[in-house]
C-alpha cells in the first residue's frame, strides 16, 4: 500500500471487536516509531504497552474519561503514549519533543493500518492517575492513550472531515489563518 493509501485508510474507529492481540501484531508499528525523526535525535517518545487481558490493560483503560471508555473496552490493546521533556544529552528542555512523540505515534499508526489494524488515539484521559499508575518522574509528561484493535464486521474507514488545502498551505505574502 502507498503512504497516501495508508493515509486515507487510517481512521479513528471508536469501536473495536475485542479481539486480543500480540505483541508481534503490533511490532511493526513500534518499530516504525523507533525509527522515526527527532529534534537531535533525542527520540522522546516513550510508550507503555498493555495487552488486553493483562491487568495493565485494565488500569490504562481506568484512566479513560467515561465517552473514551465506552469504545476502548474493545479494543486489543492499550499503548498510553509519553513524551521525555528533556534532552538526555544536556539535561535542557526539548522544545521539539510533542513534535517528535506525533511524528513518532503518526507513524505507528499508519504501520498498523498496514498490518490490517484499526488504531484511535485519546486525549481524553485521567494524566493524574497516569502519572500516578505509572509512578512517572517529572521530566516524562503523559500525551494520550493509543487504542488498538480489529474493527467489528462491515466497519471501515469514513469519509475524511478536513479543512481544504488552501487553509492550511500558504505562500509567503500571504495572510495566514
Ligand atoms: C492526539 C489526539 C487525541 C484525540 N483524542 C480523542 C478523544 O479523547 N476522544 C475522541 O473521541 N477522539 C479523539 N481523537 C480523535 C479525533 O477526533 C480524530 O482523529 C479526528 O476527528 C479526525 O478523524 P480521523 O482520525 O478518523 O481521521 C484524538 C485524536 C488525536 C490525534
């Protein structure tokens, strides 16, 4: 499938089958994540991978805000996605670092459609009892919850909802909004 194929196939499904899965159903995901780009290679993003009938399956998806949970219950697995703040060679902030985890996750994400796996992501979500689930230091800061799965019988992509190319690619001169 081309990039622009997996692109249009990607989609946030807010249903699942229950399905379990794999660590190996979603290794090509994570390992299209690592390889990602970073701002000097810092590669902040870091993830905590919860397979559904595992007990962290259930406490990432605790944390879930009450709309989110109604649909990740289903899901085959739960990635709660991180972001270091720091840079680990000097200790400075990493003012790239959001960018790169969404590069990072953008890229798992397409990777799972490619392995023929539904993907959502959620901000909505409890950060304290993540931070504290985790017992997470100060310098990793919480991003969203990854959901996973095979989507239920005759479900698949919908029609894409996006502004048109001329709102978001500009010339310089032009007026910006
Ligand atoms: C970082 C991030 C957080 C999101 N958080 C939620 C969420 O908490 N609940 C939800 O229903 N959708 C959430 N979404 C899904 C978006 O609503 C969805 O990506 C957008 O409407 C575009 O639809 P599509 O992903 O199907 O193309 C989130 C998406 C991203 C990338």
């Amino acid at each position: 499938m081309s990039l622009l194929t997996l692109a249009q196939k990607r989609h946030s499904p807010r249903a699942f089958n229950g399905t379990p899965l794999a660590w190996d159903d979603l290794a090509n995901g994570f390992e299209a994540a690592r390889l990602s780009s970073s701002s000097y290679n810092n590669q902040p993003w870091r993830f905590v991978v919860a397979l559904r009938g595992e007990a962290g399956f259930d406490a990432l998806l605790a944390t879930a805000n009450s709309s989110n949970h109604t649909w990740m219950k289903d899901a085959g697995a739960i990635v709660g996605v991180m972001s270091s703040k720091i840079l680990q060679k000097t200790g400075e902030k990493d003012h790239a670092a959001m960018l790169g985890v969404g590069m990072a996750v953008g890229a798992m994400e397409l990777a799972f459609v490619e392995s023929g796996l539904a993907s959502m992501q959620a901000g909505g979500f409890d950060r304290k009892a993540f931070v504290e689930l985790l017992q997470l230091p100060d310098h990793i800061a919480p991003l969203s919850l990854l959901a996973i799965g095979r989507l239920p019988d005759g479900q698949g992509p919908t029609a894409k909802d996006r502004m048109a190319m001329a709102d978001i690619a500009f010339k310089v001169g032009d007026k910006i909004r």
